[in-house]
C-alpha cells in the first residue's frame, strides 16, 4: 500500500516538536514519526558546458536556495539547488520509500544567441524522485509556448546509492546520480529557450545532467502533556483550597 504525504506548516504543528521555527514537519508513520528533509541538484560539468554555449542565465525560483559560481572569464564552475523537502511517500507495509518531493527550483533565461538560441526561458520546480521508476518528475513552466506542465518526466537516472527504508529514527542520506534527460525532456527544454542549431547541438552532447542529493532527518515525537479543561482547573482550586481549610483547623 502507498501513500504520499504533505507537509504542513510547523506552526501547525507546533505540538509534534518541530526542530526549527518554519520548518516544514511530515508526520507519517505510526508511533510519532516527524520527518523533515531537503534535496540538492547539482547541475553536471557537461550542463555548465552547455549553458555556457548559450549564454544561458541561472536564477532561483521559489522556496530554493541556489549556489552559483563562476570564474573570472564569466564561465559557470557550480550550480547547486537546495530545496525543502514538501512530500515524501512510503509503502505503508514495508515502509519502503517510494518517493521524495521537494518544492521550489531555477529558472534558466537564454538570450538571443545567433545559431544558439532565439531566446526563451525555462523554469522547472517541485522535483519528485520516484525511486520505484528510477524518474524525476517536476513542474516546468516555459516560454515559446511550452506554458506549465505539471507532474512532467523531465530526467530519469541511472542510480541511487543510500538508504531507502525507513528503520526508525535518523538521518537517511541518499545521492541520485546519472541524470539523463528524457525525449520529451529535451523536446520541451530546447522549445522553451529556443534553441537553434548550435544549441540543440550542445544538449544532445550531454549524457549526465547532475546528480541530486537528498538528506531526510526523522525523529520520534513523544508527545505534548495535555492542557487541563478549566473544570480541572477549578476542581484542583477547591483541592488546594481544602488542604489549607484542614491545616488551619489542625493548628488551632
């Protein structure tokens, strides 16, 4: 049996211990499992190779935090985006993990580059890995008429090395390598920047597009004392009261 999961905000959750303030809090598995996590794409040096080839600008998009770098000839050296970890599903039986989301992304801009590009952009956000599939789906939203796609099978990847189990608490570290663009990947990605001869060139060259990195902390909840009614509140006053009733009267 699957099922997917949704974080909810932790202010919402205040009660099941959340690690930090703002922090996104998965409660799933029974017992008081909390669960919070992140995921990073790092873009392959073959990819910087190719943005470089167009021009192609990189900014974050959303709840991601990107790391970019270049050298000092303008030339990418990293591209690295982390975001929050949003859904995780298990198989409730084995408790298997099946899948991880994440939300937000990068959005990439390609200028007018004879040969290279007509212009165009592309964002893509809320990555899923479905390990199961060995797929990466996400949220593309582009230019030149490509508009927004939902649940679209952007990568698949060849490997994933870490746990995917959950045996109880921890942290699990995974790392999804060998990212390969899908036909209809490619199809949508050069569409949306516009991409030309030279440019569709540069893509179709590229047999890894990164690898993405994946941390999920999980803890176990014990609870939040229950906060007495104010009959309870009352019924202990009278108590109180009572016990001081009795030891002025023994004192006399």
């Amino acid at each position: 049996m699957k099922l997917t999961y949704k974080l909810i905000p932790a202010v919402v959750l205040a009660a099941l211990g959340s690690t930090a303030a703002h922090a996104d809090v998965l409660n799933v598995v029974t017992g008081g499992a909390t669960f919070t996590g992140s995921g990073a794409l790092t873009f392959s040096a073959d990819l910087l190779g190719a943005l470089d080839t167009g021009k192609i600008s990189a900014a974050a998009y959303g709840a991601a935090t990107p790391t970019i770098t270049k050298d000092t000839d303008g030339f990418y050296t990293n591209i690295n985006v982390s975001a929050p970890m949003q859904t995780l599903s298990l198989d409730t039986d084995s408790l298997a993990v099946l899948g991880v989301g994440t939300k937000g992304g990068l959005t990439l801009t390609a200028p007018v580059v004879k040969s290279v590009s007509s212009g165009g952009s592309l964002t893509v956000t809320d990555i899923k890995a479905d390990l199961t599939n060995n797929t990466i789906y996400a949220t593309i939203i582009g230019g030149n008429g490509v508009g927004t796609v939902t649940n679209f099978a952007l990568w698949n990847f060849a490997s994933i090395v870490g746990p995917v189990k959950y045996t109880g608490p921890g942290q699990y570290v995974d790392d999804i390598s060998g990212l390969s663009l899908t036909a209809d990947g490619f199809t949508k990605f050069s569409q949306a920047l516009g991409l030309l001869s030279l440019g569709k060139a540069a893509m179709q060259g590229i047999t890894d597009y990164g690898t993405i990195h994946s941390v999920i902390n999980t803890k176990l909840d014990l609870g939040t004392p229950a906060i007495p009614e104010p009959s309870t509140y009352a019924l202990m006053g009278l108590g109180v009261a009572g016990i001081a009733l009795a030891r002025r009267r023994k004192a006399a």
